[in-house]
C-alpha cells in the first residue's frame, strides 16, 4: 500500500511507499539489538532484541513495572539504553539529532498532552509548523486528520482543549501524532483513562487509521484484550524481559506461565 505524503519543503507533494521508509532496506523500520537499561544497580531491562516490521502494529504487554513504557522511550530518545542499541531507519537513535527523531515518531500518551492555550487546529498543525510547511498544507492536512478522527472541522478547529471531552482530547492527540506523517507511532496506554465504550470506539477507529495511512506503531497496554485487538504482534515483557513475540492466535495458544496468567483475565 502508497499513501501520499506532505512534503516539509514548503508544502510540495512526494509519494512514499511502506517499502521504502526505512534506509536498513531490511523490511523493519526499528530494531532494538541487546538493549538492557538499569538506574543503579536496578535493571529495568535486560537483552531485548525485538524488530519492528514495516506497518505493523506491535503491543507491549506486560504488568506494571515490566518495563514496557521504557522500551517504548527508547525509540525516541527519551530513554537511552544502558547496554545495546536502538535502531531507527537503519540509524542508532544514539547518533540522530533528538529534535529530527522526534519529529519523525507520533507520540500519543494517556493524559494527551494537548497545549491548553492552542486551539485544536493548532495542536495538531505544530509539527506541520516547526518543519515549515506552507500554510495551507498545513490546514488541508489538519482538516484531513481531524475528520479522520471524527473531529468535523468546522466544529472543532478553533476549539481549546479544555471545552473536549476526554475521548475528544484523545482523538485530537492521535491526529497531532500523525500530522507530519511520520513513519512510526507510539502509544502509551492512550486509552487506558477512558471509559470501557469510548474505549472500544477509539480502539477500532486507531485500526481504520492504520489502515488508512499505512502506519507502523508500537502500543503499550497492560490490558490482554486491547492487546488481542490491536496487535498484529504481542511481544509480552516479565521483569524487564522479553518472554514472548507472538500474533494474537500464537499468544492464545502459548503455554508460557505469563502468557496463560493474562489469557485467564478473558474468563473473569
């Protein structure tokens, strides 16, 4: 599948294929090789080795404190690891200019994020903005997401966050996330604070959305529902370790301890 792409020079087009997103030309657009991360002598995470394949959708699943979210981080610089490397677009995250890495990965966390004194169009316009695209690929890009979302324009453009819902907030989040169609998308349980029908909503639009425009996307839940009806791979971490990568059909047959306590959640 070829999605169209806004350009950030100044608002001229180029088409852009899945195939070709990461410079590796190895199929995956992330890779995380021997990467463990300590505080002290703590280990957060110990020798993850984990590819992200090109338009897949990967969910961490794990308890609290199985170092889900700091993997996460890790694609974006937020976290470094102690041990190893992260690999994006074939690039160590390590020798990316932080600015430039981060513009290029959706971020989309459970509080939003929004800025309060923005109006929704311009919360999702910033990145567009920074990078400098012409102004009116910008509101054609905005206009576009936000009735991707669901958002009309018309009703919701001028709007500041603090008028929106929490589920409003959270689509306009996923909008801002791929304004300047970046190549991959992180989520941290974005929809772990709502309740269980918006939820369910929010889940099955992100799916059309991934459809839509092709996006590759890591998603952090503790939920093994969620986890089930998002992922086209679980990879599921214990204690800071990687104890499984498997589809949906492969984790429900997986006899592994972890995986067996979390496909129990189904049956209460």
């Amino acid at each position: 599948m070829a999605f169209r792409r806004e350009s950030p020079d100044r608002g001229r087009h180029a088409s852009m294929s899945l195939d070709s997103a990461a410079s590796s030309g190895e199929g995956f657009i992330l890779a995380f090789r021997n990467v463990s991360y300590r505080i002290g002598n703590q280990w957060i995470l110990r020798d993850i080795t984990l590819t992200v394949d090109q338009g897949e959708t990967l969910v961490l699943l794990g308890r609290s404190g199985a170092g889900k979210t700091t993997l996460l981080k890790m694609a974006n610089g937020l976290v470094s690891p102690t041990e190893g490397e992260v690999l994006f677009e074939g690039k160590a995250t390590g020798h990316w200019d932080l600015i430039r890495l981060r513009r290029r990965i959706g971020y989309v966390i459970q509080d939003v994020g929004l800025f309060p004194h923005l109006t929704v169009g311009d919360n999702v316009g910033l990145v567009p903005r920074l990078e400098e695209w012409a102004p009116e690929t910008r509101r054609t890009r905005v206009e576009l997401l936000l009735n991707s979302v669901g958002l009309p324009p018309d009703q919701f453009v001028a709007r500041y966050p603090r008028s929106l819902s929490g589920g409003q907030r959270q689509r306009v989040g996923v909008a801002r996330a791929l304004a300047a169609d970046p190549p991959l998308l992180l989520l941290d349980e974005p929809f772990g604070a709502l309740d269980p029908i918006m939820r369910l909503e929010l889940q099955r639009q992100f799916i059309a959305l991934r459809q839509l425009f092709g996006k590759t996307a890591i998603f952090v839940t503790h939920d093994v529902r969620e986890a089930l009806t998002m992922a086209t791979r679980i990879g599921l971490l214990k204690d800071g370790r990687l104890q499984l990568v498997a589809t949906p059909q492969g984790f429900l047959a997986s006899q592994l301890d972890e995986a067996r306590a979390f496909l129990a959640c189904l049956e209460s």
